[in-house]
C-alpha cells in the first residue's frame, strides 16, 4: 500500500522543484510478542509472561512510554526493572529529533537483550499510520500516532489465541491532555511517576525520576531570587540586531560569583565577557550556550583573583552580598573587561554530574543538596528516601530544571558509583566527568577483529614491501606494550645512510565505516592514567597483532630516507611493509648500548647512528626556531599488592628519548608534506597557532623581574632568548622560565587543510605537521595512515575521506577528546599524589614561587613536580596585612614581599577535611613571617615499606 505527497521547493537559484515523497505501508510488520501467535514472527523480544510488579498494574503488561517520557525519565528506562518496553517509530524519531544524548542512550537500552526493548514501526503499519489532520499540530499529530498505536496492540494482543493471561498495554504519559485523551479512547495509561511509585521490587527507582513540573512548583519559594529569562524569539530577535551576544558559559573553578561568556567571532575575532554575581549569572550552568547582554562602560569590572567557594550552607541574603562585594574590593581599576549579565538560555548542556550527597540535617527529610565533584557546576537540590545509604558515596545526579525562585537547580539521583576515597570509584569518577568512553568493547565491535592465530597471508603482500632482514629495533617507556613505531639505520654502498620509521599499520586492521572504526573515532584516543590505560582500539590490536614486538612478523608503514653524513635528506619515500623487529628496548637500555663502547652489534651501530644523525636534526630545528619548553611530568612507583603509589619522581630524560622525537617529528613532517600536496583540500593535518601577545605578560613580567630580558616577536627570538637567560647563583633559573614559557602557549589543534588558511606549527617551527607516528594510539594517525596509502596507491579511497566537511567535523571531535584526555590524566596524577601524601604524612620540601595573587602564592616543588597554594588568611584565621603590586607583580604580606622565582621551604601534607575536594595543602615555614609561618614539624613519618610480591 503506497501513500504519497507532493509539494513544491525553491531552489536556491530562484526556479521551482517539485518534490515527491512516497511512503508505503505494509500489513506483515510484527508485533514482537512471545504471545502473539497471528504474526509470523523469526525471532520475538517482548516476553510471553512479562513480570513486573506493580500495585497499580496487577496484571502481566507491556509499557508504551510517549516521547516526552523517554526524553526525561531515560534514567528510569535504563533500570533493569524496567522490561518489556515497546518503542513506537514515533517517539525514536522524535527523540533522535530533540536530543542526540537520549537517543542514543535509548539505543543502547534496546541492544540489551535481557531489557526486552522492541521497535515497531508504527509509521509504516497499514493499521497504524495516521495522516495530520487541518489544523492539528505536529506534536498533537504525534500524540495521537501513539494512542492509535498502544490501541493496536491492546486489540491485537486480545485476540491472541495464546494470550490466556490477559496480557495488556500500558501507555506511560505525563501529559495531562494526551493522558485524558486515552481514557477516553478506553486505554490503560497512567502518569509516569504514578507507575514508577507502584513498584514493588525496587521502591527506590523513585529516586530516578525526573521532576515534573507540579514537583518543581512544591521545591521552590514564592520569593524570585533570579531575573525571567528571556523567550528565544525575543533572544534570536536581540542577538540579530546586535543588542545580545551569543557564546558558551564557562564557570570560574575559583569563584562560584564569577563566570566567561566566550562569544566566537570571525577568524580570531573572538572575545569574552565577564560575568559577576548571582543576579547577573541567572542560572547558567557551565558550558550552556547563553545569551549576554554587554553592561554600560561604567559598570565594566576586572576579573577578581578572590577565591570564593559555595559551601553551601545556608546564607542570608547580606552573607552573598558581601562576597560580591569582596570581587569588587580587589577588583583593580586598569583591568576592567567587558561585562555582562545572562538575559537568556539558548541551549542547556546540562549532563549526569559526578559527586556526593549533603545529606539535610532536618529529621526525616527527603530534600538534601548533592555537591558536585566539578567545581564549575553549582550544587543540586534532588529528593531522596535513601539518603542514609548514599552518605559517604559517589554518586551520579543529572539536573531537570532551575526555576528562577530557586537559589539551586532541582534534579535527581541517577546512580551510586561506590565509596569515596576508593581508587577505583575515584578513577571511574574522573573517566566520567571527562567524559572518556571507556565501557567494554561491544560485541559488534569486537566482531571486526581477525581471528586468532592470526599470520601474514600471501594477499597482505601485495603492495607491499618485506624488510623482515633489516635491523629494525623499537625504544619507548618501560612497560609499554602498545609499541607504535621502530626504526633503523644501515650504511649504503654510496657512502650515504638509509634511515626508516616503521609504524604499524592499524589501517590494515581498522576498515573505514565498520564498528571498529566507527568507535575508535570515537574514542579519538587512548587515555593513559597512572597504572591503567582506556585503549582505543581493543588490546589483540593494540598490545598484539598492531604492537611492533621483537621477534614477530609484523605489518608496518614505512617512511625511508636517504640521508648524507649531515643529516640532509637526498631522498624520500613510502611504503607499506613487512617488518621483524630486532629488539624492544626501553629508553636507558638504548641509551646503555649507546655509551658501551665494547658493544659493536647491529643493533647498537643502528642506534649509534640515529642518535648521531638525530643530534644534528635537533640542533638544525632549534636554529629555525623551534622551541624547547619545560613540564615537570612525574612518574609513580607502584606497589604490587595493593596498588598505591610508594615513590613519586619527576621522570629523567635521556638522549635516547631526544633522538627517537626527532625521528617521530621528521617523518611527521615528511607525510605532512606529501598527503598535502596529493589531497589539499582533505589532508589531516596539525597546527600549533602563535599565542597572542598578552599571553606572555606573566613571563616577560617573571623575566624582568630577575633583570633577565625576553623577546617574543617570534618562535626563534623567544627560544634564542630562552637559551641565553641565565641568572648567577640560580641554576633553576632556566627551567622555571621554561615553565612558565609552557603556560603561555596554545593548545595546538588538527584540522582540514581545506578548511583553513594557516598551516604554521609555532612550536616546531614546521610550515606543515601532520600525526602519522602513533595510529595505536590516535585516531587522527590512522585518517593520515589512510590518505598516505591513496596517495602511493597502497589502499583505495571512499567517500567520506575526500570529504572536507566530514574531515573536519572529525577534527573538532579529535580535538575534544584529545583536550579531555589530557585533563584526566592531570586528575590521575592529582589523584595519586594525593594517595602517595596520605601515605607521607607531612613533609617539608623546597620550592619556588610560581605566580604571585592577591592573597596567596603558587609554589613548584621540582622534587615531585608538584604545584600548591600558600594562602594568606583563611576563614577561621586573621588574614595579615596584604599589599598587592600588579607590576611586579609581587605580594607584602607584613614585612617580607613575595616575588615569582623567590625560594621557599613549605610543608606538604593532605588535606581530607573534604573527602570528595581532598588537596594539597602548602603552608609556609621560610621566610618566617611572624603570625604567618608555621614552625616546621621536628620529625616526618617514614615511607610506608612496600610489601614484597
């Protein structure tokens, strides 16, 4: 049977096109009932005799949840108490429609076979399709879609001959018209919460419902706290004639007063505007996309550097008024930005927040504050019966709304995510709230992988070069199982040197398009954290059949050049090729080869010769004006048995390291090169842009202040300066500019060349740079893998690969992903340097100063690489006098003055007075300063012995 409709479209060049649209309707679509004898089913998911108990529904029922229910109680859906749902096509379109998150959340829920989730396709059911009628809205269209179809299935079940049960259909709606509208059509339906209450296996499902607005209204006081937001009309209607601005949300970790608008411009045309004060916030919650209106010149005001934290006791109204006016207090004149106030929400990214319960102290309630783990977002009021439970837990919330006469927005519990404080909650706490996937690999995945035992068959030859006699060797971490690439150095009868980087080639393993791709692009990355690793790809490619191990036959893709004695390359070239690594060695046993000068095999005469080679590309690339920057990185030693960290070192780093870089970065730069000029409107590449001038005012300041002159016109004037900056007495000196030179860049970024005009890396000095070392590891490489096999004819394309747009939508979530990567490793680190001081007790250690603020200093700690603050005052005591100077910038605090660089001596300990905010505490013992320096204590806890395995 065939409906269809015709209408007609402009075209964008003004002329007429007249549009077609079929849609067929067929009678053999089955219900999917275990049940239903009538339909000729293959295969049923919804149960014969489903079994949830219900006071409400005493009898066996199916659930047929409308849209609005799938869209705000998809925490409830996911409960395995939940079974035997029927998805009509009707809710998954207009789910997929409104929110990208839900639906595939739902999609999820109806891979779980044990769920007994089943689509039906009302929308193409001779029986069930309806045509809009005059007049009727879409939404009321809908509405009715899914009454007609929960109708079907209640008369088609009836007449079931095996339906002896008396098996129903149960439409879930919230909507009070589309609720009365079933009755009256003589449905079983009933509100969601109603039906959720009347469980009896699990009472505390109730705990997961998402408020309605009745609930919202009983929450709130009658006093409006917050102005009315702005409908979208008047906010489209605003941000058109330039009255609005519209940019993303970004809250203060410091100061829950203060907050950025960043309004994307043009090109770098870019800006933010400050927002200070509750009033001005209005309810925004980090990363929403909000509507600012600019405040007139005179009401500008300077970002405060005040820390404030919500501690979320209850505070009168004069309590956060004098917070507010503490910003304004230390506020300086000269640095007045554009400011702001929030008129309006364009869109909520809200998400299930990380952290832990307040549990209210008034007997018997079930209203209580949940504090998240992230700073930036503000606490949630949710209600709970299970409070006593969850005390002390971690525990995931997600918000529903924020009325304006609500000082916090209103949400629900979620999931209980363990104990605080327990390594493995705290590591599934970080993993969530940077959102890196790191659930199992699903089976569909998993099916694309080559069986086992796995060997190299005649077709993986073709196009295909067999090095298996060359010396290659691989050197990389200790420990590292995920071996990305080897290399090899061999003399020619020409007098010149081969030299080869080989790399695995996980695009022989990973095709375009398939579930293994689809998730590794995904992931984008692996996650590295101290002791575990969140791979990309599963572990029979990534520590196996991808791994370039010794002594194994492996697939590789290989750049070789041939260079003269002075590391000038005369000739390159690229290939796709069988290797058989010699050796995998760790960076010190390289370098052991290296300067043992009775050892003359060929592996070590190929590591001589890199590293020879690899010393004059250094030198060459720092000449250009590549930069060489400093981070204190830290390495943990771990104990065997119980897995915390019993030593804590800032990692050494070896020739051996420098000269594998060189090698990774030059033949980087080599595919850069050659995909570009085979592909310049698609090729991946990678470009670090120049930082903005203002972004050196804390190193040029620091630089200054030891009388030490910096120059920053370009890459080359910044790192000769770098290298001549030197101060008598303070060998340190260097390496701490060298930091701070580290925090002025930016972050580098891929992107689509076709997409962009500037290629330049700033770091490296590089006109072109692309990733092609690491596919193991990083989606971007095996993109690059991709274009450089099209490009030597090693592979076939397909579309999406030489598409621009498609490319750099890619790009934009490599970036993400990349940027969250990195911040989860920093929150492991954190994490188990406060699991090594909890086991320290409290030490004292040198440092320098780092930065200088209003009311606190920034100490390094070289030792471990370790950053704290010095605070001066604290809530529970007096703070000292305090004289700020933005020039220096530097701090009198009584009679000593605090500059950045100054040496100190500080005592390190853990602070855990908040077990879900557990840091670092630094308090000062040198210089003394009478009222302010602690004494330092007489005797240190020893280290805790590790435990022999």
């Amino acid at each position: 049977m065939l409906k269809s409709k015709t209408f007609v479209k402009k075209t964008r060049s003004g002329g007429v096109m007249k549009i077609v649209r079929e849609h067929y309707l067929r009678d053999d679509i089955w219900c999917g009932s275990e049940a239903c004898v009538g339909c000729k089913q293959e295969s049923t998911v919804l149960q014969k005799e489903p079994c949830i108990e219900s006071s409400l529904c005493s009898y066996p029922h199916y659930l047929v949840p409308d849209t609005n229910v799938v869209l705000h109680q998809i925490d409830v859906l996911e409960d395995p108490v939940i079974q035997n749902v029927i998805i009509l096509q009707t809710v998954l379109q207009e789910v997929r429609h409104r929110s990208a998150p839900v639906y595939k959340r739902l999609k999820d829920i109806m891979h779980e076979k044990e769920k007994h989730f089943y689509t039906f396709t009302n929308e193409h059911h001779r029986e069930t399709f309806i045509e809009r009628e005059p007049g009727e809205s879409a939404n009321d269209r809908n509405d009715r879609a899914i009454r007609v179809a929960a109708k079907w299935y209640s008369r088609h079940l009836k007449t079931s001959e095996s339906n002896t049960d008396g098996l129903k259909v149960v439409l879930l709606t919230n909507d009070q018209g589309n609720k009365q509208k079933a009755e009256e059509s003589g449905l079983l339906v009933h509100k969601c919460e109603e039906y959720v209450k009347s469980l009896i296996a699990n009472p505390e499902l109730v705990d997961r419902l998402a408020l309605s607005n009745d609930d919202k209204n009983e929450i709130t006081s009658s006093k409006v706290l917050f102005p009315e937001h702005l409908p979208l009309s008047r906010i489209q209607a605003g941000i058109k004639s330039g009255s609005f601005l519209q940019g993303t949300f970004r809250a203060s970790r410091d100061n829950y007063l203060e907050a950025t608008v960043f309004v994307q411009g043009e090109g770098e045309d870019s800006t933010e505007v400050l927002i200070q004060g509750l009033q001005n916030l209005n309810r925004a919650v980090h990363q929403d996309v909000v509507a600012v209106q600019l405040l007139p010149r005179n009401q500008w005001v300077a970002p405060s550097s005040v820390v404030l934290q919500d501690e979320g006791t209850a505070k009168d109204d004069d309590a956060e008024e004098e917070e507010e006016n503490v910003l304004k207090i230390f506020a300086a004149e000269t640095d007045r930005k554009p400011t702001g106030k929030i008129v309006g929400i364009i869109k909520r990214n809200w998400r299930p927040f990380c952290g832990m319960l307040n549990v209210s102290h008034i007997k018997e309630s079930t209203r209580h504050l949940f504090t998240p783990a992230d700073r930036r977002i503000p606490r949630i009021r949710i209600e709970t019966r299970q409070a006593s439970t969850l005390a002390g837990q971690r525990i995931m919330v997600a918000i529903d709304g924020w009325p304006k006469d609500s000082r916090y927005p209103n949400g629900h519990f979620v999931r209980s995510l363990g104990s605080a404080g327990e390594k493995d909650t705290e590591e599934e706490v970080l993993l969530l709230e940077h959102d890196v996937p790191h659930q199992a690999f699903s089976q569909a995945v998993l099916s694309f992988l080559p069986k086992i035992p796995w060997a190299i068959k005649p077709e993986d030859m073709v196009r295909r070069e067999d090095l298996r006699h060359l010396t290659v060797c691989s050197v990389d971490p200790p420990g590292c199982t995920d071996i990305d690439d080897a290399l090899h150095c061999r003399d020619l009868e020409n007098g010149n040197l081969e030299v080869g980087v080989h790399i695995a080639d996980v695009s022989h393993f990973i095709r375009p398009g398939n579930a293994l791709d689809r998730e590794a692009a995904n992931r984008g990355t692996t996650v590295y954290l101290c002791g575990k690793r969140i791979d990309m790809v599963p572990e029979l490619l990534s520590s196996n059949l991808c791994s370039l191990r010794s002594n194994v036959e492996r697939l590789a893709f290989s750049c070789i050049w041939e260079m003269n004695r002075e590391a000038e390359i005369l000739n390159t070239r690229f290939t796709k090729s069988v290797i058989n690594s010699k050796a995998s060695l760790t960076y010190a046993e390289a370098q052991m080869k290296i300067d043992d000068t009775t050892k003359n095999d060929d592996i070590t005469k190929s590591l001589r010769g890199l590293n020879k080679l690899a010393k004059i590309l250094k030198r060459r690339r720092i000449e250009k004006g590549a930069l060489t920057l400093s981070s204190l990185e830290v390495r943990f030693h771990i104990d065997s048995e119980t897995h915390d960290p019993i030593d804590l070192q800032t990692k050494e780093l070896m020739e051996t390291n420098s000269m594998v870089e060189e090698f990774m970065l030059l033949a980087n730069i080599s595919v850069a090169k050659k995909i570009y000029d085979e592909f310049p409107e698609c090729a991946v590449l990678r470009k670090h842009p120049a930082p903005p001038p203002s972004n050196y005012d804390i190193l040029l300041k620091a630089a200054k202040s030891k009388d030490v002159e910096i120059h920053t016109d370009s890459a080359k004037a910044l790192a000769d300066s770098l290298d001549v900056a030197r101060v008598d007495g303070f060998p340190y000196f260097n390496t701490l500019l060298r930091i701070l030179a580290t925090r002025c860049m930016m972050q580098a970024v891929y992107f689509c060349s076709g997409m962009d005009s500037d290629f330049h890396h700033y770091g490296l000095a590089s006109p072109i740079y692309t990733h092609f070392t690491s596919p193991i590891r990083r989606y971007a490489d095996i993109i690059v893998h991709r274009l450089l096999a099209v490009a030597i004819g090693a592979d076939s394309t397909y579309p999406d690969l030489m598409e621009k747009h498609k490319q750099s939508t890619l790009c934009n979530n490599l970036n993400y992903r990349h940027k969250m990567a990195q911040y989860a490793q920093r929150a492991s680190v954190a994490f188990h340097t406060q699991l090594f001081f909890k086991n320290r007790g409290i030490l004292n250690e040198e440092g320098f100063v780092l930065f200088v603020r209003k009311n606190a200093i920034i100490v390094l700690i070289p030792k471990f690489g370790l950053e704290g603050t010095v605070f001066f005052g604290t809530k529970d005591k007096t703070a000292p006098n305090l004289v700020f100077d933005e020039g220096g910038p530097t701090l009198k605090v009584e009679q000593h003055t605090f500059r950045i660089f100054d040496k100190v001596t500080v005592t390190i300990s853990l602070d855990d007075s908040n077990i879900q905010h557990q840091k670092i505490r630094m308090a000062l013992i040198n210089p003394v300063i009478p009222g302010v320096s602690v004494p330092a204590p007489d005797t240190e806890p020893q280290a805790k012995k590790p435990k022999l395995s």
